[in-house]
C-alpha cells in the first residue's frame, strides 16, 4: 500500500526543495510531492516520506538528494520553443553581434542558456547561428566565434543533453524538417545531432542560487519560464545578478508569459517582432 503525504511531511519536503533549488511549491502542490517521490520511498524500503527525508539527512545521501531534485524539478523543453525569441535572435541580436566580432569590440559572441534541461535550447541557438551564417554566405565568422553556456541544476538531463541523442518524440516536439535533415542522423529510432553542433555547446551543472561570477559576463542570457518557479525575493535576487553578468547591452530573454516591469531600472524592455526581449541599460 502506498503510503500518503501528510501536512508535516509536506512541509518538510516543501522547505528543503526551496532551500535546495529555490523552487517554491504552493500547499496544491503536495500530491506533486507524493506522486513523484513514492517510487524513491519504494526503491528504498521506506514507508513513509518522513523516513524518506530523514534517511537524506541521516545519511548524507547526496545520489539520493540528487533523485530528490531530479523528481520535483520540471525539464519541460522543445526545440525553437516558441516563435518570437527565435526570430529576434535572427533579425535583430545576431546582426548585432557579428558587427561587434568584425569590428573587434570581442572575441567571442557569449550565450548563456539557464535550466537548460535536456538541450533543446542551447542545441537550437547553436543550429540557429550556423545556419544564419551558411544562408547569408558569411565566411569570415563561424560557429566558433559563438560560445554557449548551458546549464541545470540536474546532473540528470545534463548527461541526456551532452550526447544529442533523441527519440522520436522529442525530435517531433518544436523541429521542422529542414533543421532536422540538416543537423541530425536517423539511426532507428535515435537522431544523433552534428559533432559541429554538439560542440558547439558546454554543458554545466548549476544552482542559480550559487555565485554567478565564475560563469563569466555575458552578451545574451536565456533564462525563459524558470523565475515563475521562484519566490519574489529569490525572482528578485536571480535578476539582479543576471544584470551583473551581462556585458553592456545585453540581452535577457524570459518566458513569454513572464513580466519583467518591476525592472525598469536594470532593463529597457524591447518589443520586436510581436515579442518582448529586455536590453541591459548602459
């Protein structure tokens, strides 16, 4: 019989998430808890979420806290999510920063993609930048001119993410057929993305509550559909810092249905192409 969540119990589980990840889970989300933890209390012998949490203190249990994470944390992704972000990346951010690599002001266009989850965000900047740069014939550039930070709280997907490889349903999921025929091989049932692309990408886990200094300044952040997850002070915080790793210019990308208007002081908010995007002011 399966055990159930009670209040205390949820309590517990609630705090310690939001200590761990920053993720802070309402009192409707107690039968997230229950159902995505039970099979961890199972796998373990345990008969209650109590046990559950004392046996990662108890013993130190960094694999099993790990799983804890791992099980509560949402790795909804899908390639070129949403239309807007991608066709301002194209129009307007790319330009841009190619006429800053000719022009010498830097060595290399710095991308930045938070909770990455399984790659699909990174791998599209990535297939996004070489193809711009194959269709507009530009040859003094490359995609190594690029580099693209990605990273996530779970070690999990980031192991999924290194190796490119994705099933049918994943590759369905947001990819037309002209990137999928240009950048992956079909092998059964498995698409195995370019060696070009997945180098083009450094994988890297990350607590955004951590220090954002050894990630180094960047030119655009992608940090799209994450905040919504967060407290308004840990939301506040997380932006702050975000503003302090970006070059003078610089552009953080969020979610669609996430408003940034608290922060006018930091951000120019930008409307282009039926989208929104937020400028660091100089």
């Amino acid at each position: 019989m399966t055990a159930r969540l009670n209040d205390r119990e949820f309590i517990l589980f609630r705090d310690y998430i939001s200590e761990q990840c920053g993720i802070l889970l309402g009192d409707d989300k107690a039968y997230l808890i229950e159902s995505r933890l039970s099979r961890l209390m199972v796998e373990n012998g345990l008969f209650s979420f109590e046990e559950l949490y004392k046996h990662i203190y108890s013993h130190q249990d960094r694999q099993m806290a790990a799983r804890v994470i791992d099980a509560v944390t949402t790795n909804e992704t899908l390639w070129f999510r949403d239309r807007a972000p991608w066709i301002i990346m194209e129009k307007h951010i790319l330009p841009a920063w190619i006429d800053r690599l000719r022009q010498g002001k830097c060595s290399r266009a710095r991308i930045w993609s938070a909770a990455c989850s399984t790659g699909q965000e990174p791998y599209s900047l990535a297939m996004l930048i070489d193809n711009y740069l194959a269709r507009n014939n530009i040859k003094d550039l490359s995609l190594k001119d690029f580099a693209i930070l990605a990273t996530d709280i779970s070690a999990t997907v980031l192991q999924i993410a290194a190796k490119g490889r994705y099933d049918n349903i994943s590759i369905m999921r947001g990819l037309d057929q002209y990137y999928r025929d240009r950048y992956f091989k079909q092998e059964g049932r498995t698409w195995t993305l370019d060696d070009r692309i997945l180098g083009a990408v450094e994988f890297r886990q990350f607590n955004l509550q951590d220090s954002y200094t050894r990630l180094g300044v960047f030119d655009t952040v992608y940090m799209r559909n994450v905040l919504i997850y967060f407290s308004k002070e840990l939301k506040r915080d997380i932006i702050q810092r975000v503003s302090g790793s970006l070059s003078s210019g610089g552009y953080f990308i969020v979610g669609a249905a996430e408003i940034m208007s608290d922060y006018c002081q930091l951000f120019d908010q930008k409307e282009l192409e039926s989208g929104v995007v937020y400028q660091l002011k100089g």
